[in-house]
C-alpha cells in the first residue's frame, strides 16, 4: 500500500479500543483491554487510581500495545487472522485534571470539557512510536493468511 505510515495513524485515531500490556514489578505480565482515544501522536486512556495497570506502569513505564482491527463485514465471515497493529512504547501516568488528556478524551465520553468523571480516576497517555508493526493493514482480506505478506514493520514518520 502507498501511504500505509498515515493509513495506520488513521486507524489508531478512529478505533477506540487496545490491549493494554504491563508487567508488575516481579516481571508478570498483565494485559487489560482499554477504550481510548487518540490525536495521532499519543493515546489516552482512563482508568481507576490504584488499578494493577496504573500500578504496573508507576512501577515500569514499558508497555505493550495492541490495537485490533476488523477490516470489513466480511472479516467476521471469512476464516482470517484479526489484522492488528502493535508496538511497544512508554506510558505514564498523569493526573485528572491534566487538559490536555481530558480534551482528547471527551471525544469519547461527548461531553464538554467539564465532564464529570469519578473521583479516583487518572489518565494513561501513550506515546506512539515511530515504528509499529501491523498484520493485514493495507492487504486484502484472502492475503492475510500469508504472514509474510501481511506482516509489515511501518515507520511513521
């Protein structure tokens, strides 16, 4: 595909779900599915205070991302792997009242940016890297099958 780097942005900005994964600080792996929402250079995601995964990334800012992708009607019916996009990056933690997370994410919530949220929640804002890999992004659904064709390492920028 021509322009897969801003066919991926793309995809992170209108999807609103990932897997989440952190590793405590005994080095387990802890993986959660999150809603979020994205600008196209960093991903927000809300979550309790004192959740295993804001306690994970306090502890270790290391994550693992994975956004899975339905490409059409089709994809349901047809035998094919999901097509995903997946990177490792940093995350960090930051506050409630942190503007510039609550404004990328009352995207979602479609509110005003005086959305009333709980009290113990914070943000997880995700940095994308610049290189991500992909599965089926970009390939036609009969292809996917083919991990050497499907498979794509993207720099986006």
């Amino acid at each position: 595909m021509k322009n897969l780097p801003k066919k991926v942005r793309t995809i992170i900005k209108e999807n609103l779900w990932l897997v989440l994964s952190t590793t405590d600080k005994d080095n387990i792996p802890y993986s959660s599915v999150l809603v979020y929402q994205s600008d196209g250079n960093i991903i927000i995601c809300q979550t309790g205070e004192n959740t295993l995964k804001a306690n994970n990334i306090r502890n270790n800012s290391h994550v693992a991302v994975t956004i899975p992708i339905r490409k059409n009607f089709f994809h349901k019916l047809i035998p094919a792997p999901p097509a995903e996009i997946h990177f490792t990056t940093d995350a960090e933690i930051l506050a409630k009242d942190n503007d510039k997370a609550r404004i990328i994410f009352s995207k979602y919530l479609k509110h005003t940016e005086k959305a009333d949220l709980p009290q113990d929640y914070i943000w997880i804002k995700i940095r994308i890297p610049n290189k991500v890999t992909t599965y089926g992004v970009g390939v036609p659904l009969f292809k996917m099958r083919d991990p050497i064709i499907a498979r794509k390492v993207i720099q986006l920028n």
